[in-house]
C-alpha cells in the first residue's frame, strides 16, 4: 500500500481511501481501497473501491473524493464524486468516478478522462476543494516542480487559472490547499501543501506548505521558504482534512492528518517493503498558531488514541543525571506497539537522549539538544540501518521553543516511530525497527538533566482484517 486519499465523512463514519496493488509483484497497477474508521484511530478494510484497468485509462493513482452536497455537477446532491489520475502507458490524465452506495463502491462517468493530458510527463494527483468565497471547485494538480490550478462550476469541466512554483524541492506530489484560522491571533490563512524531497538542499522529505492568500485564481505565498508538518524521514503523500461536524468556525480551527510512514529512497528495501507492505501514520490534529510571528502548523496525536490505551505504567521518580551519566528506567515495553510520554530538561544546555529498545534487537534514540533548540530522532542502531542507504541513517531534527525543558510524546509501533514534542510544534515521523520489549535508558550529554512525569502504556493493535 502507499498514498492515502483524504477521508471523507459518510453517515458519522470516515471513508479513507488508499492505494494498494494486490497483484504485486506478479503484475502493476494500483486501485483505490477503502477502509473506515468511526474515531480516526481503529481502521477496517471493506475492500475494493475503485478497481484498476476498468475503463481502458489504466491503472487507478492518487485524488481526491468530494461529498457533492450542492449538486454542482448533476448527479444528484449527497453524491461522493472522486476525481483521480489514472495512468495509462506512462500518460496521466484526471477521470471522475461516482458513488451512491455510501463510497463503497463507485462507477465511470462516461465523458472520462475528464481532463486529457497536455502533453506533460508528471500531470497527477487532483486535490479538489470547495471555495466557498467564489463559489466554485478547485483543483490543484502536481505538475512536476509546479502545482497548477484549475476551478470548476461542476466538477467536470475545468479551466486552468495559474500555477505555483518552487524548485529546490524536487518532484511534488499530492498536494493540498485549505483555509485555517488562528483561534488565539485571529489571523486567517490559506495553506498550500504538497509532499516535496529537499534532503538534496539540506532540507527534509515530507509535507512542505506555505501559508498565503487565495484570490480564486493565484495562490500567493508569504514566503519563499516552506514550513514542514513534520520533520520525519518517513511522512510523505499527507492529507489533512476537517469535521464536518465541528461547524463553520471550528472546521477552520482545526483539521486532522495522516500521511504514508515511507521514503521512495528505500521503500522496496524495507522488511515487507512490497506493496502488500507499508503503514499509515497515527492521525493527528493540527492547529494553527503565530511561532516567532509566523503563522505555523501545529500536530498533536488525535485525542481518540487515549481510548486504546492499556493501562499506564508509571510511578517513576524524577531523575537527576549529571553531564555523561546513563540510567535505565524501570519501565519498558511489552512486545507490543506503546505510548511514552515524559518531561525532560537541561537547563545549562545539554543534551537530554532517551534510547529505546535494546543494543541486541534494535534501538532508536530520541532525544533533546536544549543548546540548538532541537528535537531530534536517531535510528542508526535499529534492526535495519546497516543494511539501508544512507538516507536511512540521517538524524533527523525539528526546531522546539522549550527553554531547557521539553515535553515528549512518543508513539513507538512494530515498524515506525512518532515523536510529538513542544506542545505540537515539532514532530518526527520516521520508519523503525526496534525491539518492542526493550527498555529506556535515559542520558545526559555535556551538561546535567533531568527527566520526570515518565509513563509507558501499550497500545491496542487493530487488525484491520477483523470481522
């Protein structure tokens, strides 16, 4: 499996689509899955929803599905249209599929492919949102190192309008484009994201957006630099998506996310690295906040992950560790994927790393640098890094505004880690392979530190595959 679609609400339960290819690797070709969800959490797979090879246009790649509440394009209102690329001898062009069974299952329009390819050589990936300001559809395509736009009245006749690019960035790919609000500032912004590869440059690989205006036509960002949802090696094809529910205020307070735990520089070369292999992240909530006078993407783990939670292992007491001193906590894990949660600090601007797992099954350091005002994610020492490229092997960091202290939010699983840290400002999504009945061991480098408010739980495993 690889790129999630954005979910979308269908009778109080949440319709997420993925890409999956069941005949890997005798055979190519990628169609849309579903599987549904009630609290963003726990997923269950209900198969085949968009089938590859169907209509002559190919296989079936990434898009977007759209609840068309207004009967913009005639098909009857409440009815979930879903616009993808399909991919055809190594041609892309944008088909519209349409449901009336509640998303399971969809049909052709007979006018497909709705938008024919103008000659481009990386033409995918259709994001469509509703712009309610001008009333009218619009779509962002990944064109290579631009995205363009195009806006609609009905869904299936589009007329471009203007693009955005930026190079340094690599090939983007499925991108986004919504509208948040700062509930403390005030301040409005339209958000444009697209998973992008800047490991060339220095950067990182993942979810990079930019926060600017949206006139109806142009996107216009306030700076040339991105920001990135995460900093992980490993949170790339993201897709955001808001509550329905929450009303027109609060959709703009707050969306959800969660992104494919992968990296096309070692993807085939991960244990299960097939197509029947990969995960998807954690979903998380992501808020918007002023950071340094700069309107920022915040993350959190979505409140429902508490609900699978064991029970909580606890109890510790604060630790003092002067400058090189180790220490081995009396918590660890219990085979199975876990929650940690603790507060560490160094004050005269140390390093503060906690190692989980053990030396002889795989281990992965998380740790904080008070001095560069970093979080930062090491997993050299994992099941499998010897064996990777050494794209796999770099640390990987996130700036954090903690004054010395800094609280931590780790969820560790059988083949991937997330770090959440600074009250949402950082996170580090990365692939890992660690021993899960491992321990922490706690360790103070170049300055003393200290560590408190420790807790382990372990975590439900859902098995999606469950009657």
């Amino acid at each position: 499996m690889n790129d999630p679609q954005r979910p979308v609400l269908v009778d109080g339960e949440w319709h997420l689509y993925y890409l999956y290819n069941a005949d890997y690797p005798e055979g190519n070709g990628t169609e849309w899955h579903l599987a549904t969800s009630t609290d963003m959490v726990t997923w269950k797979n209900r198969g085949i929803a968009i089938e590859k090879y169907r209509n002559g246009l190919g296989d079936i790649l990434t898009g977007s599905a759209v609840v068309d509440e207004r009967d913009t394009a005639g098909f009857g209102a409440g009815t979930i249209v879903a616009l993808t690329t399909q991919q055809d001898d190594g041609v892309q062009r944008q088909s519209l599929f349409t449901s009336t069974d509640g998303g399971r299952t969809f049909q052709d329009y007979e006018g497909n492919p709705i938008m024919d390819n103008p000659g481009a050589a990386d033409w995918r990936d259709p994001k469509v949102v509703w712009d309610d300001a001008h009333e009218q559809w619009v779509m962002v395509l990944a064109e290579g190192e631009r995205l363009g736009f195009y806006t609609s009245r009905n869904l299936r006749e589009w007329t471009y309008v203007s693009d955005f690019a930026r190079e340094g960035y690599g090939l983007l790919e499925c991108p986004d484009l919504f509208e948040m609000v700062d509930p403390v500032s005030g301040r409005r912004t339209w958000v444009l994201g697209a998973s992008a590869d800047a490991i060339r440059t220095g950067g990182t690989t993942g979810f990079a957006y930019w926060t600017g205006a949206w006139d109806g036509e142009r996107f216009t960002a306030e700076a040339e630099e991105p920001q990135w949802l995460d900093g992980g090696a490993d949170f790339y094809a993201a897709v955001t998506w808001d509550d329905p529910r929450d009303g027109d205020r609060g959709r703009l307070e707050r969306r959800f996310a969660l992104a494919w735990v992968n990296n096309w520089s070692y993807a085939r070369d991960l244990p299960g690295g097939t197509w029947q292999g990969g995960s998807l992240s954690t979903t998380r909530e992501i808020t918007l906040r002023e950071v340094d006078g700069r309107l920022t993407l915040l993350s959190q783990p979505v409140a429902a992950v508490t609900a699978h939670e064991g029970p909580v292992r606890s109890g510790v007491a604060p630790v003092e560790m002067a400058a090189g001193e180790i220490t081995s906590l009396p918590v660890r894990g219990t085979g199975g994927a876990y929650r940690l949660r603790a507060t560490v600090s160094a004050p005269d601007g140390g390093e503060v790393r906690l190692r989980l797992g053990s030396s002889d099954g795989g281990e992965v350091t998380v740790g904080y640098d008070a001095e560069a005002g970093v979080v930062f994610l090491d997993r050299r020492r994992d099941q499998v890094a010897d064996t990777l490229p050494a794209t796999y092997r770099q640390v990987r960091v996130a700036p954090v505004d903690a004054d010395g202290m800094l609280v931590l939010d780790v969820i560790v699983d059988a083949s991937s880690i997330e770090v959440f840290a600074g009250e949402g400002r950082a996170s580090l999504t990365s692939a890992a392979y660690v021993d899960l009945a491992g321990g922490v061991t706690v360790e103070a480098v170049g300055a003393a530190a200290r560590i408190r408010d420790v807790a382990l739980s372990p975590l439900a495993v859902n098995d999606p595959n469950a009657p």
